[in-house]
C-alpha cells in the first residue's frame, strides 16, 4: 500500500511517520519550496490525546524531541474580572496531565513541533524523499487500482490512498466535499503577542504566567483571552527578542462592535482600537497592550466547519482543518488533527481493505470531531456575542461556583 499525503502540517507529518513505523509506504507533498516558508504561528497546548497520538506515531528520537521541546503547563482555567481580579479558577487537571511522562500537558512552539516531526524525513538510503517540496496540489483522479494526485508543475503521483492535510482551504476538501464548507461566525480577534520581559513581567501577577488559560470578562462587550508561551521557533519566526516567554492575548468580538473594514486596519489603529476598550481596566492588563509591538496585531475572523455529516468513505480521506477546521476558542484544534493521524493509522495497520479502514476512521473521527467543533464554537459565540442580560447572569454564575464546589463540578465538571 502507498499512502499519498497532501499537506506537510502537524497531522501530515504524524501521520506519515505513524504509517512507516507501522510499514505502510507513506509520502508528503507540500506546496512550499522548502520549510523555511511554514509561516509564523503561536504555540499550542498539546493535551492527553494529542501527546497519546504523537507518542504513538513518531519514531523514539522524534518523540525526544517533542519532549524536550515542550514546557509543562497546568490545566488552570482562570475568569478575570477586567477591574477587581478573578471571578473564579477552574482546576482541571488530572493525575495524568502532571505525573505521565507521555500525557502530562505541555506548552510548545509549533515551530519546534514541526521541526520535531521533520526530523527523520531524509535518510541518506531513501532515493525518493519522504516529503516533496515545491507540490501544488490541484486535482486527484480515482483509477480501477487507487488514486492519482496532479500538481500544478504537471507532475503527478499514484498511490492506493490520497490523504487531504491540506489546511482549513483544502483542495482536496473541495473536489472530495465540495458541498461541505466553513462558516463564517461573525466574529473577529484582535490579537497579538508581547515578550514576557521588562515591564510586562513586572505588571503580571503569577496567575497570568503560569502558562494557565486565562479570560477576562468585561460586564459589557468583548472578552479577552492571554496565556504565556515557550520562545525559541526556529526559522526565526520568534520575535520575543531572547525572553524565554512571551504572552499571546486576543480581544474577541463581534464583528458589528468594530469600526466598519476593521480588517484592514494596520496593527498601529488596532493596538489603538484595544487601548481604548481596555483603558479602565486594571494596570497590569493596560500595560500588556500598552507593551505590544503594533507590528505583531493583526486581525483573525473566525470560521468553522458545521457539524459533520456522514458520507460514504473512499480512497480518498481528509483530517485536521482540512476537514473539522474550527476556532481557536477551545485549544484543541492541532491536538485533534494529531488524534486523527493516529486513529487513521490504526485503521490502515489493522484492516485488509483500504476503503473499509478509511471508512472505521471516519466514522470515529466524525464523532469525536463534531464533539471538538460544538465546544469551539459554544466558546467563541459565549464570548463574542452573549447579550448585556446573559453577560450579567454568566459573571454571577462565576461568583458563585467560585465558592460552590457542587456548582462549579456541575458546569465544568471534575477536577482534582
């Protein structure tokens, strides 16, 4: 069996290393010349099931790397009030999220993640490379005896299954689904990032810096989420000027509560457009925008996958955003694009007709994918787009669970 990868993301790249170790002939290809063009992003919590996933897909030396790479984080999350501190903490973590030397929750760049999954992809015995660089997909075509995939340099590859890990615009997503597309949510982040040094260190109290997830909930509009991250991405993509942390914030709104064309805006209007909402809240979350390069803001608009229904499988398949692409919201969107390089692989190593294996993973991948996107998307219209009224009753509920075990077991479940 030959497995056709299109995209070198997260989830492409487990997957690849999950299908070799397992001795399926795997290959990626990628429509960037070469690594060096992954663009910038912030770093990701990588959860119990993400790092289940990666231990499971990557060869020994790969996984060290994960593990050195990532810093562990507590499963803390945090409900500010923007004036008179925190409304309530909410600890979730579990035995296995600290103790677990493969599932304890860690912070990680997702420039040293992907480094991590590179490692290994050339091996000096391989006359054809693991991934192909400089591979625009365009189009596949289903043959009597697999899947041919067609590149924009008029290369093509054959291959018994074709895999879209293609990102939240896949192509491949378009000819396999073309019915199923991302909505639009009708809301906007603001968000940028700032070096944990200097005077933002200072100003921020522990709670803010411990790597917890932290949310500030103004009475009125808008909602602010920070959290503090490892530096260090290679490709010099990390612009923390040598702190070994940096802050990621991000104001979420709705899209009628900004100026009209508040896309494009530069990151000067709109660190100005967060300073004028944040000026009467307390100093410490004042300085923090006050400290952010405008060059690091920019505007994210918020889209989803709908739920998703179910299809009749073939050789072509589809995870990651390519598939269940969803808001940041909930901090599980790469942790699910790595579940299903795993769910996908085990399917290809256990079952004897490829069609079939890809129809047990998607059939699970549905399930616990739908699951993903309902949180996500509850999170971000909860944030963005809740009335004065529900506002109000939300902060009060907070207070209260904050002081009622029962209450806070009851909306947010079990914690140690």
């Amino acid at each position: 069996m030959r497995v056709l990868i299109i995209g070198a993301g997260l989830g492409g790249l487990t997957l690849l290393h999950g299908l070799r170790s397992a001795g399926i002939d795997a290959r990626v290809f990628e429509r960037s010349a070469h690594r060096a063009q992954q663009p910038a992003s912030y770093g990701i919590h990588l959860n119990a099931d993400g790092l289940r996933a990666l231990h499971a897909c990557l060869p020994a030396e790969n996984w060290k790397m994960v593990d050195a790479a990532g810093t562990s984080v507590p499963l803390i999350v945090r409900f500010h009030d923007p004036r008179r501190g925190v409304l309530a903490t909410i600890d979730k973590r579990f035995p296995e999220d600290t103790t677990d030397p493969i599932t304890k929750r860690r912070a990680i760049s997702r420039g040293k993640l992907h480094e991590a999954l590179l490692h290994n992809t050339r091996t000096e015995d391989d006359a054809e490379p693991l991934v192909h660089w400089g591979k625009k997909f365009t189009h596949y075509e289903l043959r009597s005896d697999g899947v041919r995939a067609f590149f924009a340099d008029g290369s093509h590859a054959d291959g018994d299954i074709l895999v879209g890990a293609d990102g939240s615009n896949s192509r491949v997503r378009h000819q396999r689904l073309p019915g199923l597309q991302r909505q639009e949510l009708g809301i906007i982040n603001i968000a940028g990032r700032v070096p944990l040094a200097g005077a933002v260190a200072a100003a921020l109290p522990a709670d803010f810096t411990d790597g917890g997830i932290n949310n500030v909930v103004p009475a009125r509009n808008g909602w602010m989420f920070l959290s503090t991250w490892p530096s260090g991405d290679p490709d010099n993509t990390d612009v923390s000027n040598g702190a070994a942390e940096y802050v990621v914030w991000a104001w979420a709104g709705s899209g009628n509560s900004y100026p009209q064309a508040v896309q494009d805006l530069d990151g000067i209007q709109l660190k100005r457009l967060v300073t004028e909402r944040v000026r009467d809240w307390a100093a410490p979350l004042r300085t923090l925008v006050d400290a952010t390069d405008a060059a690091t803001i920019t505007t994210v608009p918020l889209r989803t996958m709908p739920q998703l229904p179910d299809w009749a499988p073939s050789r072509v398949t589809l995870l990651g955003d390519a598939i269940h692409n969803m808001t940041p919201m909930a901090g599980i969107g790469a942790n699910t694009a790595l579940r299903d390089a795993d769910h996908l692989r085990q399917a290809l190593k256990t079952g004897t007709d490829p069609v079939n294996s890809i129809g047990v993973y998607e059939t699970a991948m549905r399930h616990y994918a739908n699951q993903a996107l309902a949180l996500s998307t509850r999170n971000a219209t909860n944030a963005a787009l809740a009335t004065p009224t529900n506002r109000t009753a939300f902060r009060a509920l907070l207070r209260a669970s904050a002081t009622i075990p029962a209450l806070r077991r009851k909306i947010f479940g079990p914690s140690i």
